[in-house]
C-alpha cells in the first residue's frame, strides 16, 4: 500500500486559477491531481469553496463550476471534521506556532494516515511527528 499525501487547499486553488502569473503553479497543481496517492479533508472543500466562489477574489468561479470541481475530488479519501480531529488540531495549535486552521489541516491529514502534507503554508521540510510537510510549488 502506498502512502497518502495530503493535499491542501491552496493546491485545489491553483488548479483552477487561469491567471498568468499563476501558469506555473496551475500546470504543477493540474499534475498533482492527476496523481491516485491522495487524501483530502472536508475543510479543504469548504475552504476552496469559500476562496473560489469568494465576489472579491481575482478569479473567481460560479458556484456550479466550484462544485463541479468538488465532486472530482470525491475520487480521493476524504477526511471528515470529527472531534477527535478537533482535539487534535487543538492540541496542535497550543503546542506549535501554528494557527488553529492549519493545526486542523495537520490532523485531518495526520488521521488519514498521510506521511506528506503538500502545501505552501506551512514551513518546507517541517515536521509533524513523522508527517513532513512538502510545499509542492518550491523550485528546487
């Protein structure tokens, strides 16, 4: 069995973006998608949805395109808010320097068994007992 990477929102967001500053991470974020390795959570959803369909945003998407997305994710295990994933994140934030939402991302990620966060949120190469945070977008 192979382990799960978990995907943050930021990715999903990349992956619909059609600005042109944002053309390298758009193709790098459509790739990653492709990939069958993948875990979500339900606050990822919310969150891409909220930021997607959001009138303010740069490009923003009709909520039927926004769910239309959505419902690809289905694909991959979702993670659902429960309340031991809440004490977890709670547990997270007060111990770490870390908002409670990312806390909340780390141990939606971290129940699903993931040993990979990708985001670019979080500090590269961060640790989280023995899940290591990767930001998929970084030039190497």
């Amino acid at each position: 069995m192979v382990a799960m990477r978990f995907v943050d929102t930021n990715v999903l967001l990349y992956a619909i973006s059609s600005r042109p500053d944002e053309a390298e991470k758009a193709a790098r974020a459509t790739a990653l998608l492709r990939e069958r390795d993948l875990a979500l959570s339900v606050q990822v959803l919310q969150e891409f949805y909220v930021q997607a369909t959001r009138p303010t945003t740069a490009v923003r998407i009709a909520h039927d395109a926004a769910t239309a997305f959505m419902d690809t994710m289905a694909r991959y295990p979702i993670q659902a808010i429960t309340t031991d994933v809440l004490q977890a994140a709670l547990a997270l934030s007060k111990r770490g320097s870390i908002s409670y939402w990312d806390a909340a991302i780390v141990a939606a990620a971290q129940a699903m068994g993931c040993r990979t966060l990708l985001t670019e949120d979080l500090q590269h190469g961060q640790d989280f007992d023995g899940m290591q945070v990767v930001n998929p977008f970084l030039k190497v």
